[in-house]
C-alpha cells in the first residue's frame, strides 16, 4: 500500500474546513476496521486543517450531522469548563485540570506571560496504553506571536463527520480563550491548527455526509475581519527523500514565508544515525502515576511493538516521555499507524533547523526498533514542528 497523506487544508473558519476535508477523506480515504473490528471506516493518515480566524464563521458547520449547538453549549463546553469527569470514561476539562495533579491550563496561561510557548498534555501512558477508550486529543501546543496565542491540537484519532467540530468548539471557546485572558484576552486569540493522525468516516456516516456535503450552500459572511491578522504562516508541507534533504527545504521555506511557520516534514525513507539512548531509556522506563494514583512504570516501546504486530488497525499506538510533572521534552509524542508499513508522526514543539536532524534521527531509530521488533518494514516518517524556532536558523 502506498502512503497515504498528510493532507494540509487551509480556511478560514469550521464551516469551510469540516466540507473540504470530509470531501478528501471520501475521495482519498482507505478502507480500515476499527481496532474492535466492530466498524469500517475511511481513513487518511495525517489531515492538518489550519483554520486562520475561527471566529469569523459559525461555531458548528451548517448541516452538520453531529449535535446540535444548543447540546454543544449546554453539555459539551462544560466538560471543557470542569475539573470533574462525573461519570465519563474521562472528559478533556479532567485531563488538562486534574488528571496529572496540575492544573494545566492555568499554568499554561502563566508560562505564555514569560515564554513563548506551553504545552497542555492528555495522554497519559501509566494508564492509556490499557484504556480501552484513551482521549482522542493527545497533546495541545500554545505558543505566542507577539501578543497573540495559536493552538496546535494533536488527535490520535478524529472522526471527521461527527466529532471533529465539536472539539475545535471546546478547544478554541475555552482553551485557548482561558490562555488568552492571560494576554490581551479576546484581543489575543490567534489561529487554531488540529493535527489529526488518523482522521476517518465511519461507513454508518456516509451516506447522510454525502447527502449533506451534495446540498448547495451559499458563501458564509464573515463575522469580523482584523486586517492585522491576515494568514501568513502556518503550516507548511514539504516533502524529502531523507532526513538531511528535509532539512535543506526547510531552510529554503524558513527564507520565505513569515512567522509561525509549523513545518510539516513527509520523509519517505529517513536514515538512522546513533541512537539516543537518554530517549529510548525513558520510553522504556516511563514512571508516571495512573487515574488511580497508583505508581506505575512502562515500557513504551514493548508496548508499541505489541500493538503494532497484534493490531495493525489500532489508532492508540502513542508513547511519550512527557510528564506535565516533571516537564516536557522533545518529541513531545510519537504514533504508530501500521498500515502494510509503519508509518509513524513525530510531534515537535519549538526546535529551530539546525536540531531537526538530530530530533528526527531519534524519531526514525524509534521507529526502526519498534518495527524491528514488531517484524513489520517501516513506513514513511512525519516529522511536524509547531512552531519552527527561527531565531537560530542562519
């Protein structure tokens, strides 16, 4: 099977976004049952939508065929809001405010005051790599532009047609909101960029998307427009053979194109350099706590082996070394998306181009020994930095 995406899709609002990449996976996706194989779906690997003034259109899509806005404000929005699950599996308010004893979106909002960018983490591998129903949002990248904060949300797993709305929603009106208020407030909010690795339709789905994706719908009319935030930046897709070759476009488009710039690195066959022993002894030996508050140590790349070798379908194959207790690091997570070939997504934050070689040789050795274990050819390498750091980039 030839790879298939990453796919980049630039609008300005929901609207216009959820359409295009609901055609895209209709047209481009790939059959692939659900890990209990209870489902088909769709699949592509890897849609970064980009959404440029998210405030200028509608909160849902019109003819969106998931809930409808007042369930969204009145049920949803909230369990961004809580601290509290209730009686939830979990809910995207308990991981970011108590899953890891810390407050996260509060700290975040502080950091963005001295710093340029914060990380808000949900995955949590003491207790997912068990949990049968892990978040589908792993990780949230805000970092600043002058006095304006962006969000890059990295999902494992997205359902297009029903799910993925309801989200950007929860992300943008109380996430990046609340890490605004530290700001400027509403002044402050930047773009919205979602990262989904596995973006797909259930088959249940597509005949009622089609029948609304059919209907004519007349232009939206933009809410407000600040002409100082015109789109300039954002994601940039580059392609390359190897790792150095990546790097040397990279160079090329940093020369080009203005701040934030989040490359997003598609490399075929990426070389293996020396290992980096510092990262593979923390995937292997992660320490963490689970839900319970029990102490828990993992061995991450065991883990990933297993699951890529048993369940090539799966879309929870995530390991981290990141800890909101002890901090973050570099790659901030790396997914597995066996798919005939082990593709894999390594997700960066804040590294500038002259570590890039060096950050995707310890993704691409990860991926080598993770496939070398699960006996499987390893599969195309995607490296995505959010934001490039271009202040070394001479």
């Amino acid at each position: 099977m030839k790879p298939y995406g990453p796919y980049l899709i630039r609008a300005c609002h929901v609207d216009a976004a959820w359409r295009q990449a609901n055609r895209l996976i209709l047209e481009k996706g790939i059959p692939v049952t659900t890990e209990d194989r209870n489902q088909e779906t769709l699949e592509t690997i890897g849609c970064i939508i980009h959404l440029t003034d998210w405030r200028s259109g509608p909160i849902l899509p019109r003819g969106y065929i998931g809930m409808d806005e007042a369930t969204l404000k009145g049920s949803y929005i909230p369990q961004y809001l809580a601290s509290d699950k209730g009686t939830h599996t979990y809910t995207y308010g308990w991981c970011a405010r108590k899953r890891f004893g810390v407050n996260q979106v509060e700290e975040a909002g502080k950091a963005l005051r001295k710093s340029n960018t914060a990380i808000i983490q949900f995955w949590n591998p003491a207790s997912d790599t068990l949990n049968q129903n892990p978040p589908c949002i792993s990780m949230i990248v805000l970092h600043r532009t002058g006095d304006h904060v962006n969000a890059v949300v990295y999902l494992r797993s997205n359902d297009m047609a029903r799910a993925w709305p309801e989200d950007v929603a929860g992300i943008n009106i109380v996430f990046l909101t609340e890490a605004a208020s530290y700001l400027k407030g509403v002044e402050s909010i930047g773009t919205t960029t979602t990262i989904s690795a596995s973006a797909h339709i259930y088959r249940t789905s597509e005949e009622e998307l089609r029948e609304t994706l059919s209907q004519t719908m007349t232009p939206t009319v933009r809410r407000r427009r600040e002409p100082e935030r015109r789109a300039t930046g954002g994601p940039i897709m580059i392609e390359a053979t190897t790792i150095r070759e990546a790097v040397e476009k990279t160079r090329k488009v940093a020369e080009r194109h203005a701040e934030p710039l989040y490359p997003i690195l598609k490399i075929r066959r990426p070389e293996v350099f020396e290992p980096d022993h510092e990262l593979i002894d923390k995937l292997e030996g992660y320490n963490g706590e689970t839900d319970q508050g029990e102490k828990k140590t993992v061995n991450q790349l065991n883990y990933a082996a297993e699951k890529v070798a048993k369940t090539p379908q799966s879309r929870r194959i995530v390991v981290t070394p990141c800890n909101p207790k002890r901090g973050h690091q570099n790659p901030l997570l790396i997914q597995f998306l066996p798919r005939q070939e082990n593709h894999t997504i390594a997700f960066y934050a804040n590294i500038n181009i002259n570590e890039i070689i060096q950050e995707a040789a310890k993704t691409a050795e990860i991926q080598r020994i993770v496939s070398e274990k699960a006996k499987i050819k390893p599969g195309q390498l995607i490296v995505i930095i959010t934001p490039l750091n271009t202040e070394s980039c001479s």
